[in-house]
C-alpha cells in the first residue's frame, strides 16, 4: 500500500480512538460497521439518536427531554456521550473531483493599455492589423508570437474589449489560467456584457480547480453568446460544482446542528442546576420542619422551662425588675403567632438576647421598626403576668 495512505489511516484511526464520536458520521458508517463485523464494541457515542450498537437486542430511541423532567441531563452513562458531543470538531471528508488542473503561472504581469486614452482612427485600423497577424500565428500554433501581435492591439487601441478577450483566449491556450483571467477582467471592466471575457475566465477557474467560479462565469457565457466549448467546458465543471455545492451544504448543516445542540445541552445543564438547587432548599426546609424545636424557635439559651434563664437581669428597661415572675403563662408567647414568627428572624433573636444580657442596649433598638414593637409586645406580655412594673 501507499505509505502516505496508510499513514492518512493510521492519523483517522488514532482519532477515532481519541474521539469515538467521529464514527457517528453517515458519511463513514461503512467502516463503523466494518468494525463492528469483527466483534468490535463501540462507545455509544459512535451513534448518532437513530442508531444503536448491533450488539443491542433491539434498536432504541433517544427522547427529547420534556419540561417536566427533573433528572439531569448528565445522567448515568448519557453523561460520555454529552461530553463526546460537546468537544467534537466536525472534519470535513474529502471530495472526489474529476478534471485536469494546472499548476498555476506566476508570470509578471502582461502589460495593459490605458483605457483613459482617446483612440484614434488610424490607431484603431492598425490594432486591427496587429490583430489579423496575431489570429494567423494562432492558426499556426504560434501562440507566443500571437501574444506578442495582440499586445500590440491592446496598447494601440485599450479601450477594446474583444482585443483583451481574444489575447485571453490565448492565454487559455498556452495553460496561463492566472494571465487570462487578468485580460478577463480587463475586457469585462471595458464591456461588462462581453462573453469572450466570461468565457476565458471561467475557462481558466476551471483550469485552477476552482469549479464554483468556473461553472457560474460559464453560465453567464452561455447566455451571452453560446456555443458548443462553452457546453463542452459545462459538462465537464457542473459536477465538480454541484458536489462542492453539495459538500458544503452538509457541513453547514451539521455545524448549525453541532450550534444547536451546544445551546440546548447548556439550557438543560442550567435547568439541572436550577432542579438540583430546589431540591437542596425543599430538603433543607423539611429538615428544619422535623427538628423538635426544645422551646422557642431560634430558643433562647435552654429553652423556657420556667421563664428566661436566671431572669432578666434588672430587668427590661421601664418594667420586669428583677427577672422574670414565675407565675408567667409561657403559652400566651407560645400561641401568639406575631411573636413567634419574630422568633425566627436572627436579627430580632440577636437583639432580644442582647437586652437579656444587657437592659441599657434596649436604648439603641428603639429606633428599629423591626425589633422595637417586638420587645414591647414581649415587655406587655410579662406586664400582664403582675411581674412588670412599667409596660402595660
């Protein structure tokens, strides 16, 4: 075999190692399943959502996952695949194309007329005559010599676009694709109608390999002014074209698919999260429901067996000198539900055992409209026990 070939072989199968996923390409399914024929395991990545391995009892279905599902998008073995699909690079398969190319000329360029020039009618009669021997050499097979007489015709009369069509023809044939195709233009600037100049140029993109651009100048030419090299020059360009047009099409598609795929893998990896995040929170919240509460929520230190611990130490500001009366019904606290949604708040919590250790902080938490109306609540509560002295 061909050295380079089986190196070309030994790189596609070091990928395909390195990246299973290539083999879910239709376009090399012969190979995958030329693999597989030699009781080969693929990874479920080297599927595409139609397929399955052959080993498989029966062939299965991927689904789109609903908006209602709620398990990640990464789950159990889908996870490989996920990742396959997401790092792949999409490589492109080689055309087969039918035609002879030429090695491009690197000539300097021919030299151009200047078509601002006004022409004269004797410089115009002997273009004409450098003309008529430059068509003799061609019929010849002089086709330097021809060059040499057309030039002429250009620099005598620039303004002729059949002058730079005609030494373009030439050029065409002495294998000069990139020569002709600047008298091409050149004839094309000067009469953008002119079929020779569409003719030559696609003549010579076909020359180059460069089968879109052929196909379309040639179209034009045909339309202008057709003949029969035109249709023979079509009939041997329209194919390589059509596959380009075709290749390209379907990479472009896979690519928006890759696009979209991408997109919608990164929906369904926020909405996991998001999923993930709510379950955290629901077991979180019902976990704290079923933890025996020991007294108030948030409790004081200990609970509140028989009042706060020790009492409250000189007592709140203005009343309850002398820590708290024992004769407090703990259920008019406990049963207020205003109070004991404050309970659960850290920073009422915080306040309300600071003025437990300390009544003179009371002072500062006066101008808070959260924690005020609370301690004063508290402050009637006890009040109303017989144990205040102050709040009513």
């Amino acid at each position: 075999m061909d050295a380079a070939k089986v190196k070309e072989l030994e790189i596609f199968i070091d990928q395909c190692k390195r990246n299973p996923a290539i083999l879910a390409d239709p376009s090399i399914s012969f190979f995958r399943d030329y693999v597989e024929s030699l009781g080969a395991k693929l990874p479920p990545a080297a599927y595409t959502g139609e397929e399955s391995p052959r080993a498989g009892a029966s062939k299965t279905q991927m689904t789109e996952e609903s908006d209602e599902d709620t398990e990640g998008p990464f789950h159990g073995s889908g996870a490989t695949a996920e990742q396959y699909e997401s790092d792949d690079e999409i490589i492109e398969s080689d055309i087969e194309l039918e035609g002879e190319v030429v090695e491009a000329d690197n000539d300097p360029p021919q030299k151009m007329g200047d078509s601002s020039v006004e022409v004269t009618e004797e410089a115009r009669d002997a273009s004409q005559g450098a003309k008529g021997k430059a068509m003799e050499a061609i019929s010849e097979g002089k086709f330097e010599e021809a060059i040499e007489h057309l030039t002429e015709a250009i620099l005598l009369n620039p303004t002729s676009a059949i002058m730079y069509g005609t030494r373009a023809s030439v050029y065409i044939k002495m294998k000069k694709p990139n020569a002709a195709i600047r008298d091409a233009n050149a004839a094309l600037e000067i009469n953008p109608d002119s079929a020779k100049g569409y003719k030559s140029r696609g003549m010579a993109y076909a020359m180059l390999g460069q089968w879109e651009k052929a196909a379309k100048d040639l179209h034009i030419a045909s339309n202008l002014d057709y003949d029969e090299e035109i249709s023979y020059a079509l009939k041997k360009v329209e194919p390589n074209a059509h596959k380009i047009e075709e290749h390209r099409r379907k990479y472009d598609r896979l690519r928006k698919e890759r696009e979209e795929k991408k997109i919608d893998r990164e929906r369904r990896r926020r909405k996991a999260e998001a999923q993930a995040a709510y379950e955290k929170a629901k077991k979180k919240e019902e976990a704290s429901a079923s933890r025996p509460s020991g007294g108030m929520p948030g409790g004081f230190p200990g609970g509140m067996p028989g009042g706060f611990p020790g009492g409250m130490p000189g007592g709140f500001p203005g009343g309850m000198p002398g820590g708290v009366p024992g004769n407090i019904d703990m259920s008019k606290i406990l049963n207020d539900p205003e109070l004991m949604a404050a309970f659960s708040d850290p920073e009422i919590m915080a306040a309300l055992q600071e003025v437990m250790n300390n009544p003179a902080s009371f002072a500062k938490h006066q101008a808070n409209p959260k924690v005020a109306p609370v301690i004063a609540k508290m402050m009637a509560k006890f009040g109303g026990a017989g144990g205040a002295g102050g709040a009513k």
